[in-house]
C-alpha cells in the first residue's frame, strides 16, 4: 500500500514477496470499494477496483504529492534517477492492483510507463528495474518517518477518527515467520471500523502478549466519548481502568 507502513526490510530481498506496511497505516487505509472512487485513477493504470481516499484529482494529477514529499530521502544525491516520490507512488498503485513481488511491481510499473508518465506529468516515461526498488526501499527511506507522514496524512483526512468505535485486533504478518520458527513479527492495532482506518499501532514483542501492549496503544488515541472493544484476552481490569 500499500500501506499504513512502510515496508518492511525483512521483506526486501530480490525473491521475496511484499507482504506488509510494517505501521500499518498504509495497509489498512481507507479504500473505497464498488467503483465508487475509481475515477481517481484511469483504468488503462490499474486493475484495482479500490483507490484511498485521501488521493483526489487536480487537473489529472493526484494531489502534489505533499505528504511523501515531505520525506528525506537517504540515497546520495549522486547518480540519482528517479525521484523517491514517484518511485512510492507506483510501488503504491501497483500494490493497489494487486502486485506483491518487487520484479512483479516493477513489470506492472514498466506496462503502463507511458500513461503514468503522462498522468503525472513525468518528463520521460520510464520504469525502474526491481533492484531499484529494493535499494530504495532498504535504504532510502527512514521507516520511522514514512510512518509518520502516513500516519499524519491519513489523521487529517475530514472526519478521520470521529466514529465512536475502536476496535483494538492483533494480527500476525504474512510472510514473517522465519524458516522453522513457529512466530513472526505480530501487531496490535487500534482499528477505527466506521472508517476502515487503522491510527495506532504497536508490534507486540515475541516475549510478551496484547495485554502487555495495548496499553501502549490505547495512549496514543483520545479516548473521550470512544466505545474500545477487543476480544476476551483484553477484558483486564487495569485496561478498563486506562479506558475510562
């Protein structure tokens, strides 16, 4: 998302597969589905039947760009090709259509070059090759800072956290789990459903469980007038007590 995260180096060898936005953010934005918000991108682009919302249109380009452009692109400004922002943009859209693998982001980046190009107003319709992506994504990009702009792009989107349910839900990430080991990197999530947003999120540590970590999560949000379920394991006392 291609959250709701920023993907995780643990994925980003050249035969892996993609499978999360380490925050979160990205991976649970909210989407509109049933063609509703589809206009936003030509279909000659995507195979997606699902754009987020906060991207809109402003004379046939996505809107400037202004939260990634906020980020601080780590690679040496020497020998740089292609702009960090537009290389997050189409790993974006075509996660969106549904590509997990680097080499299968960048076939999809490469099919339709010449029609992102015109839609973003790109000087020259190229693609980048999939090691690109991989350096970009292992060593371009702050993961701290990128959840952080996504975090911040998404908290300000009218009406963004003002349901009154959260949903607190811990999930295992796909592809995770080492070879032999029977745990991967494990999350718990402040789920906002009303708005099928995710605003905070914690990785649970191996050693502990989501007793111990949602009180981290519960910090991070404005509780007041907010209804908090989960599931039994979460009904403590010392939660109730934080929650109200």
């Amino acid at each position: 998302m291609v959250t709701g995260d920023t993907v995780g180096a643990k994925s980003l060898d050249k035969g892996k597969k993609i499978t999360y936005l380490q925050s979160g953010n990205l991976c649970s934005t909210p989407f509109s589905t049933g063609g509703r918000s589809c206009r936003s991108i030509p279909r000659s682009l995507s195979k997606a039947t699902c754009v987020p919302k906060g991207l809109s249109l402003m004379s046939g380009r996505l809107r400037r760009f202004e939260a990634l452009l906020a980020l601080h692109d780590q690679r040496d400004a020497r020998g740089v090709r292609y702009a960090l922002v537009t290389v997050l943009v189409f790993m974006v859209l075509a996660k969106l259509a549904g590509e997990d693998w680097l080499r299968g982001i960048a076939q999809w980046v490469t099919e339709r070059k010449v029609g992102l190009a015109e839609f973003f107003g790109l000087a020259k319709p190229q693609a980048p090759c999939y090691t690109t992506y991989a350096r970009i994504l292992g060593r371009g990009v702050v993961t701290n800072e990128f959840e952080q702009v996504v975090h911040d792009f998404f908290a300000a989107l009218p009406g963004a956290g003002h349901t009154v349910e959260i949903a607190l839900d811990g999930k295992t990430l796909r592809g995770t789990i080492p070879l032999g080991a029977s745990r991967g990197v494990h999350l718990l999530a402040a789920y906002f459903p009303g708005e099928c947003l995710v605003f905070m999120q914690v990785e649970v540590d191996s050693r502990e469980n989501k007793i111990v970590a949602a009180p981290r999560v519960l910090k991070g949000l404005d509780l007041q007038g907010k209804i908090i379920t989960g599931d039994a394991m979460l009904t403590q006392r010392k939660l109730s007590v934080q929650i109200v």
